[in-house]
C-alpha cells in the first residue's frame, strides 16, 4: 500500500484463504491538520503552528 507517515490501519483476515482484507486507514491522530483536535488548537493559538506538538511533548513530560 507504500503509505507514507504515521497511520493505523484496520483489517480482518479471512480464516479460509489467510488473506487480509483493509476496511480502514486513518491518520494517527493529532498528527495531521485535518484532525479535529489540531483544528480546535490551532483555533485557540494560531500563530503557533507547533502548539499541539508542544502540548502533547509536556503532558509526557
């Protein structure tokens, strides 16, 4: 499927043939723009385009 970057991908493996079947690919989430939690940041600071990064960094720290 030659993805690029982070994603998950969910599939089911049919037990008569052992081949794998995708029925879903999605992006990790916080990790791309499009995703409702970067919106809501970005919509809160932005002109810092790192502020999700930054957050997610210090609640692991």
């Amino acid at each position: 499927m030659d993805l690029g970057g982070l994603s998950r991908i969910d599939f089911k493996l049919n037990k008569r043939d052992n081949i794998p079947y995708v029925f879903d690919i999605a992006s990790i989430p916080y990790l791309t723009k499009y995703d409702a939690c970067y919106q809501s940041v970005h919509s809160l600071f932005p002109d810092d385009s790192e502020a999700l990064y930054k957050m997610i960094i210090g609640s692991a720290l």
